[in-house]
C-alpha cells in the first residue's frame, strides 16, 4: 500500500503543521509506506490529488480541514474521469470545521483516524456536483452545499483566525444575524417538484453537519443515493438565534420555519436578491444567480472506520 499524504500547513490556524511530527511517528509505528506533500496555493492540493491517482497511489490522505478535503475529493474524481478509479481517500481531520470527515465516519481523535487509517476499511460514498456560482466547470462535494445563511456564516467563521471549531462558527453566525444577512427570494425545483419561498437558508446535504458542530441533517447517510434537502425560511433575527440551538441538537425538523425532505436532483434560483453560496466549506460565489446540484451515487471510495455495504459499479462521473 502506497499512501500520499497531503498537508495544508495552515489548516485549523495552524494546527496542522503543530501535530506533523506527531502523525509521521505515529505512521512509521503503524508500519504505513507514504510520501508527504504541501499545499501552496489555492487549488494546489487538487493537482497533487489528480497527479497521485495516475501514478498509481492507493490512498491519498487529506492532512487539512473541510476546503483541503473537497480540493482532493476534486482532484481524484478528475483523475477518476480520466479512467485512474483505484486510488481511494481518507482524511485526517486537523482543520476548522471537519464536518466532510464526520460525515465519513471519521470523528474522533486524530490516534483514531490514524487507526482507521491503517485498518483500511473501504466504503464506496456518494459524491454531489454543483454547476453555477463562479464554478464554470462545475466541483465535486463530500459532506454538502449551503446556500444563504450558512454561507454567510462561513464566510464569517474564515475571518476568525484566534479559535477554530463550533466555538468560530457560532461566533460568525451571532455577527450574521445581527450584521450582514437578509434573506433572498428563490424558486427550489427539487425531483419533479417545486417551491418558492423567502428562504434563510438551503441546505443540500450528503453527510450530517456543518459549521463544525450545526446537524443540518442528522439522519444522513452518504452511500444512500439521496441528498437530504433542509430549507428554513426567513423569520426574525431572535427567532433565528433560537433555532441555531435546534440545529446544535439536530432537532429543527420539529420547528413550523423549517422545510426537508430528499432529492437526487436541485435547482436553486434567485428570484430577489442573490445567493450565497458554499460546498464543502469552500466559496462556490457571493452573489449567485443559480445553482444546480446533482448526486452521483458510489462515486469514491473512502477509507472509514467501518466498511460499507458491497455495491456494484461506479462509472457515471459526469
């Protein structure tokens, strides 16, 4: 087994490049073959992905947060495309936020992730694609694409460089509520139905969380097939602090502003104002106009803590 590591020195303010020294002993103890490599721009670690899958690489390793994650999973379902289907990913969670991670079953401590990743239990997971925003080519997604409110709050969350974590998001979201956000009109097409609404925020999940800590969709199952939609309408700003407190429990399906259910295929429009948007962490626009998001089931394969059901052919990369 061949494994690349590759790390983002500024993941998690920094604590990426702190905890190296500790995950190369712990990998020399583990008896792992691999070779290391850094990030130094934006988009860097999805060649280094890309060029890890056409030379034959079994696993390539996100040593980062959710942006470094979703720039691999890009970089590999793009070698995928050109026919390099043998190099599975894993991640070992040192960044913010961590939710693609969670969603892959990866959530505890980072002895357990080395763990896991030694163990070599493989899941085929869905992947999401998202055309729109300032994307021409379209980019691939793990955990999920957030559009208002939760978008905002991310843009947010990247300014706060002295914590990391829910503690960053929460303090984004408590300056997005009482600073920056309106909410725009939009037109959901969701399957073969439709809504239209002031929406606060649309959520179009493949894993459960977002913002480190907030369970957009607590019963997510990223090799189901199906993405679980969440819409909350617009309301007031005390009315949206409290339900930031049903999102922290995964409990908001129960409150009269909030819409879910589960679709294969959305469209997102403005219909007044402009859409925020983000996937996987990472800025897919500001001002958006429309977004189409489409799932590709069993797309990639996961290194995770447990071993998924046995599944038949992955060819449709789109």
């Amino acid at each position: 087994m061949r494994y690349m590591l590759i790390v983002n020195p500024v993941s998690g303010r920094g604590f990426a490049l702190s905890v190296l020294p500790f995950i190369e002993k712990r990998l020399h103890e583990l008896n792992l073959s691999y070779d290391l490599l850094y990030t130094e721009r934006p988009w860097h670690a999805a060649e280094l992905a890309e060029q890890a899958a056409r030379k034959g690489y079994d696993v390539v390793v996100s040593v980062a947060g959710d942006g470094t994650a979703n720039e691999i999973l890009n970089g590999l379902m793009k070698a995928r495309r050109a026919g390099f289907d043998r190099t599975a990913m894993s991640i070992l969670p040192v960044g913010t936020g961590n939710d693609l991670a969670y969603a892959m079953n990866i959530h505890a401590s980072l002895e357990d992730a080395l763990e896991t990743l030694a163990a070599n239990k493989r899941r085929l997971v869905d992947v999401g694609v998202v055309h729109g925003g300032e994307s021409t080519e379209g980019r691939y997604f793990g955990n999920g694409v957030g559009i208002g409110f939760d978008a905002v709050v991310g843009f947010e969350a990247n300014k706060i460089r002295w914590t990391r974590g829910t503690l960053a998001y929460l303090l984004a979201a408590l300056r997005t509520i009482f600073i920056y956000y309106s909410a725009p009109k939009v037109a959901i097409r969701y399957d073969e139905k439709s809504i239209e609404l002031n929406s606060l925020m649309v959520s179009i999940m493949n894993g459960q969380r977002m913002g480190g800590g907030f369970f957009i969709a607590p019963k997510g199952n990223p090799d189901d097939g199906w993405f679980d939609l969440c819409v909350a309408s617009s309301s007031n700003k005390m009315r949206i602090l409290r339900l930031l407190i049903y999102f922290l429990k995964g409990t908001q399906a129960s409150q009269p502003e909030i819409f879910s259910t589960r679709a294969r295929k959305i469209i997102v429009s403005a219909l007044e104002g402009t859409l925020p948007a983000h996937c996987d962490g990472e800025t897919l626009c500001h001002a958006g106009l429309e977004l189409q998001i489409e799932i590709i089931p069993l797309a990639l394969e996961f290194i995770t803590k447990e071993e998924g059901r046995v599944c038949g052919k992955r060819r449709d990369f789109r």
